[in-house]
C-alpha cells in the first residue's frame, strides 16, 4: 500500500509541471541554458582543435630535423596520433551541427532560435510561445 501511494505522488510531481506549463509555456529557460551550452562547446572544441594544430605542425618540424632512425619511428607515431586527434575535433564539431540543426537551434549564433510546440505561435514582444491558434487555422 504504502509503494502505490509512494508511485501515485511520484507520479503526480512529475505531471505539476506540464499542468503549469500548459497555461502559458515559456521555454526561454531552456533555450538560454541549450545557447550557453554550444557556446562553451564551441569555444573548447575550437581550442583543442588549435592545440592539435600546433601539436602536429611541431611533430612535423621535429619528424623533419630529426635523423635518428629510433626517434623518427616515434615522431612518425606521434604525427598520426596528431592526425587521428585532427580528425576527431572535426567530426565532433560535426556532430555538434548536425545535432543544432536535427534539434533546430542554430549553431552558429550565440543564442538558440525559439522553437514553439505546434499549435503556438512565438510572441516576438513578450518574448514566449504564447499566441494559441488551431491546426486548421480557424
């Protein structure tokens, strides 16, 4: 008895937010949290893809001076591994796009665009997906 009353109230918590949500939905909350996000994976992916850069660009300066046959074998190593790192922050910057626009927010500004629920159109001067109006247009 005391488990279904306990799943019954866990139940109705988690349902009080789209009650409040269906009076007047503002998801500005989200969108800013998402922005603020894409931002500093934007800015890490951009450093560590400079860091790689000049990681592999100073292996191939060392690869080039160095005439130590030992040595080489372990530069030429440290130059793939530069390049395999190349690889993997451009296809992670990749995938960052291609998730914005799966999830339509843009990638390329600082602040995601409103995406409002069907049904609702965005109120540019309150700033929230407001206005209700009919699938049917009516």
């Amino acid at each position: 008895m005391k488990k279904a009353i306990f799943n019954v109230s866990a139940l109705s918590t988690l349902l009080v937010p789209a009650v409040a949500l269906a009076q007047n939905p503002n998801f500005n909350y989200i969108n800013s949290f998402v922005g603020q996000g894409l931002v500093y994976l934007r800015l890490a992916v951009t450093v560590l893809t400079i860091l790689m850069t000049v990681y592999f660009l100073y292996n191939v300066l060392r690869f080039i001076m160095n005439t130590d046959a030992t040595k080489v074998a372990d530069l030429r190593k440290a130059m793939i591994n530069g390049l395999i790192g190349l690889f993997v922050a451009t296809a992670v910057w990749g995938i960052i796009r291609l998730a914005g626009s799966v999830t339509g927010v843009d990638t390329m500004s600082g602040s995601p665009a409103v995406t409002c629920p069907p049904g609702l159109k965005y109120n540019q001067a309150a700033g929230t997906c407001g206005t209700s109006t009919s699938v049917l247009g009516i």
